[in-house]
C-alpha cells in the first residue's frame, strides 16, 4: 500500500503507530503518488467505495474481560441485570421522586437512588461528594466494584507494569456525553450565589486515576450512543502499544434533566477491566470473555448500510472470523427492552448482556432477542466445538458507528486453584475498611458469606484460598483487623462477634483504627528488604509477626502475588446515604 493509505489507516485506527512506521519505512524509496481532491459532493457518476482486503494487525489475539460491575434499571447489580436479560418486563416506571420533573412525569427507564454515595469510602466529605455529578459518583462505584470483583487493589494492582516499567499501570477510559447536574446546579444558582460546581467530563477518568493511583491514560470520550464501544476501541490501542498493562472502561448516563426524560429514556452505568488475553491467562484472572477485535468508522456522506459493510469488514478481517461464524448480534435496538435509550452508557450495556450471554449460554436455555444464538455450540469437522461468538454494535447520533466481536472463553473450563481441607491448618485473614463502620460491616459480609460456604449449590473456596484472595487482590485501608482460624464456621463465628460489637475484646479478633492511632516506621515500607522478609515470614506461617505488624501499619500483603487463579469472593460493601447539592440528607430522589 502506498504512504497516503498507510496515514488514512492509522488516522481512523486500522493500524497501530507502530505498525504505519514499519510500513511507511519499507515505503521511502518510493515517491508518494500526489492526492487528488474528491469532489465537494457525492455525484451520480461517483464510483462506489473500493473493497479494500484489511490485513491483520500486529499484537495479541484477543483481549480478556476480567471484571464487570453494573447498575441498570430495576437491576442494581449484574445478577438482576441477567434475570432482567431472561426475564424482560417493562421497566419504565416514572421517574424517581423529585427527580426534577415539572408537570406531568414521564415513563423512563431509571434507576433508583442515584443521589446516594458513600463519600468516606473514598476519602471525600460529604459537602465535596455532593458538589460531585452523580454520573462521576456512580463511575467510581462500579469502577472500584469491577477492579475488586477481578482481584486488582491490592498487590495484584501494584504488579501491573508497564513497558517502560511503571507499576499500577492502568488505563482509565470513560464513556459519558451528559452534564444534567451541571444544569440543575445552575437554575438553582441564579442569584450567582453558592460555591461553584465542579464540572466537565474530564472529572470521571482523573479522579479515579487520581484516587486509586492508576497510571496509565486517562481519558473522557463523547461520541454519544457509541461512546463506550469507541473508549474499548482506545484502550484496546494503548493495550496493544504497551502504554498500559490493564484498562478500566466504563460508562455513564443519567437523565437528572427534565428535558432528558423523553419516553423511552434510559440510564446505565457499568465497567469492565481489560487486559491481553495471554497475560490474563498466565495471571490466572477470571475471563469472562474475548473481545477479538474493534473497529470504529464514520459514516461520512454514505448510507448507514455502506458503513456496517466497512465495520463488518474491519473487524472481522482483523480476527479471520468469518461473518456466519457471528451468531449473536447485539445493537442499541436489542439492548433497549433491559434499558431503554441510555445514550453514552448503551455500549456498555450492549456489551454487558453479550457476555452475560455468551457466559451463561449453558444455564440460559431461552434468551430473548438472542438471535440464532447457538446454545450448544458448532463443531468442526473433526468434533471440536467453536466458540460461540458476537458482534456489539451501535450508532451515535452523530454518526460515528463502532463494533466489537466477542466470542465466549474457550478456556472457561480449566481446573481451577488447588483445594484444601478445613481443619488441617491455621489461616490468617486479614481485613480492612476505611472507617469502623465500614469494617464492621465488612466483616459481617463475610461472616454471612463464609458461613454458606459449604452451600452444595454455591460451594465457595477453602479457607487457605479466601486467606490468600484476601491479601493478593485487596487494597491495605486503616481500619483493620486480623483474625486465625481452622475452618469457615470458627471464621465466621468470629467474624460475627466482632461485626456485633467492635470494641469488645474477643480475643480471636484484633483490630485496629489507625486514623487516630500510632503507626509503624514509615521508613519500614520504603526498604527494600521489607518485601524479601514479609516472604519469608508468610512462608514460614508466622502469623503472630505478621498481626503485629498488620496492626502496626505495615502492608504486609506487599508481597509478589502467586500466579493461581482469582477466587470470587465478596466485594467491599458500600455506606450510601442522600447527598446533593443544596439539599439535606432527607432528600429522596
């Protein structure tokens, strides 16, 4: 090809930088042929567009999908969200109480409680949280619920390098095209009075990459409906150059604006975390499912039909999968009956039901809108099954159209970790929150949790795995405490007595408050030693040395994380209560 294609490739994203250098190299003997300019409008006479053979680009052979968290309407977290996928029904109640609607209200898709927030849970006030967009409250939520369902805050997260080396090194990408708040804010401040809101779409991706220390890019991205299948897009490029070892993409929209809540309207909030498919593998995280490629196109002047040709043909050139070999197609229009219109968050609600699809596609025998969706999977014709496959595709109003093909993990049934009996050994566990409260009720999540353990339908993992869960994928807060047991019911008999009274002296739980307490040496963390001797000292099960200094202030989860596979276990519970601006606590929207 010759140098003025290889820049049309590489500006709408055809090729990576590193790949048009490569070819624009080959090419310098050569002399460019000079551009021609195209007529100012389409004629008659104007030839239709070249089919042109897409080459495969260059990088790994797919990316993994190894966490998601979401809140849609009348579905608070994913599990509703699947029964509303299996079981549909009309989710267009009228808007929330005090939603801001003047006269008569008007049937959407809502969801609940978007005024509430845990501010402390992130370090914020409540006058800072309730200065905040609800959209960027919301996007921290589900960003942190999608980081910690895949295991990644804590050391885990610390050991996601870059190719230049630098740790914590994810990519923050999100989806959002509304500044309703923003307008509320203003009407009410039309005596100029009040302390000014803080605003702009930039807000969402920063200050998670600021909160949590994440690394790598950071970006907003508005092409309306498509706006999130365009972020994957993004983040699949910086994946693929080495800018980042992870990507966190999600989206939002919510419809706080009278004049927003139109029939039909919907919101939506959900993430997913990103990584290359090899990597994911080797790192043991969960995969949920592929993406195989993306493609993003902008219809110009065409037709909308001659703009899902090139969408087709890009995407599908890319992987080598055939068009029949796509079995499910999910649009905007297939996704509207679980959320109605949900502007900037229909991408990543589209995707969210594909692969809750694709991954349940055993236990789910009847999918609405599922078209031909294969439940027992094609063959080959030697007998070995195909994955089964998807396209996601949606239209921004403005034109700018964007695709993903996703196929469901073909290696979804490996063993997972090593099993271990209760009884044989002690365990540490460690826990911690930001505040008491918070703590209590996470050690009365796990409590409930650990004591349904031996559930025949829900089996969870053995101690020795949750104990090692708990200090490879979680973060080290302030509060904290520390508790050895044998098996899961004196775990959660303990984890009880103490969620029931956090000052009484149990004896089988330590905890510690180190807001207000002294800590450990600040240098002890700093040296480079403190790693090679927390090792040292979880190997030899000195758990007595590793409480003290857990309660002391040292991250004794520091250490290098075990490549064995992340085990589900209960995420952080969130404190929400009513914050917004100008209004009390009382306030139920």
């Amino acid at each position: 090809m010759d140098n003025r294609e290889i820049l049309i490739r590489f500006k709408d994203g055809t090729i990576d930088s590193r790949r048009a250098i490569a070819l624009l190299r080959n090419n310098l003997p050569e002399r460019p042929e000079p551009t021609r300019l195209r007529p100012p409008h389409p004629t008659a006479a104007s030839a239709p567009p070249v089919a042109i053979e897409e080459e495969p680009p260059s990088g790994p052979d797919g990316w993994a999908v190894i966490g998601m968290a979401g809140r849609y309407p009348q579905a608070c977290d994913l599990d509703a969200f699947w029964l509303r996928v299996l079981q549909p029904r009309d989710t267009r109640p009228d808007p929330p109480k005090r939603r801001g609607a003047a006269g008569d209200s008007v049937p959407g898709h809502f969801i609940e409680h978007v005024d509430e927030f845990d501010p402390e849970f992130f370090g914020l006030t409540g006058e800072q949280a309730a200065m905040m967009d609800p959209q960027e409250r919301l996007f921290l939520e589900v960003a942190w619920e999608a980081l910690e369902g895949a295991g990644y805050t804590g050391a885990r997260l610390d050991a996601l390098i870059a190719a230049d080396g630098e740790p914590r090194s994810v990519g923050v990408y999100a989806a959002i095209s509304s500044a309703d708040y923003a307008a509320l804010v203003l009407k009410d401040q039309a005596d100029d009075s009040g302390a000014p809101l803080a605003n702009g779409h930039w807000r969402l991706p920063n200050r998670l990459s600021a909160l949590l220390d994440l690394r790598g890019p950071s970006h907003s991205v508005d092409t309306a409906e498509s706006s999130f299948l365009t972020a994957v897009h993004q983040a699949l490029d910086a994946l693929r150059s080495g800018e980042c070892a992870a990507a966190l993409v999600g989206a939002v929209d919510l419809r706080l604006h009278p004049s927003r809540q139109a029939p039909d309207s919907g919101e939506g909030v959900g993430a997913v975390l990103l990584k290359p498919l090899a990597a994911a593998r080797a790192d043991g995280d969960t995969v949920h499912a592929v993406i195989r490629s993306s493609a993003v196109v902008h219809q110009g002047r065409h037709d909308l039909s001659a703009v899902e040709e090139r969408l087709v043909r890009r995407s599908r050139a890319a992987t080598g999968i055939a068009t029949a070999d796509i079995t499910l197609r999910e649009t905007a229009h297939s996704v509207a009956r679980c959320v109605g219109d949900a502007g900037a968050a229909t991408g990543i609600a589209a995707l969210t039901r594909t692969v809750l699809q694709l991954r349940n596609a055993a236990l789910a025998p009847d999918v609405p809108d599922a078209q031909a969706l294969p439940w027992a999977p094609d063959t080959t014709a030697d007998g070995t099954p195909l994955p089964r496959r998807a396209s996601v595709t949606v239209r921004g109003s403005g034109g700018l159209c964007a695709q993903l093909v996703v196929e469901e993990n073909a290696d979804r049934g490996r063993p997972g970790a090593a099993r271990t009996t209760d009884g044989q050994e002690e365990e540490l566990v460690l826990l911690s929150a930001p505040t008491p409260q918070h703590l209590a009720v996470t050690a009365r999540r796990f409590a409930v949790w650990a004591a349904a353990r031996h559930d025949a339908a829900q089996p969870g993992p053995e101690l020795a795995d949750m104990a090692r869960e708990l200090r490879t994928g979680r973060g080290a807060m302030a509060c904290r405490l520390a508790v050895t047991a044998r098996d899961t019911t004196r775990l959660a008999a303990a984890l009880r007595a103490f969620a029931a009274d956090p000052g009484a002296d149990s004896g089988a739980v330590r905890s510690i408050d180190l807001r207000t307490g002294q800590t450990v040496s600040p240098l002890i963390g700093e040296l480079p030693e403190t790693r090679d001797y927390l090792t040292a000292l979880w190997q030899g099960r000195r758990y007595e040395q590793l409480t003290r200094l857990w309660l002391c202030g040292v991250d004794v989860t520091a250490v290098a994380p075990p490549r064995t596979p992340v085990l589900p276990v209960p995420t952080s519970p969130l404190i929400r209560r009513p914050l917004w601006y100008g209004r009390g606590p009382e306030r139920d929207r």
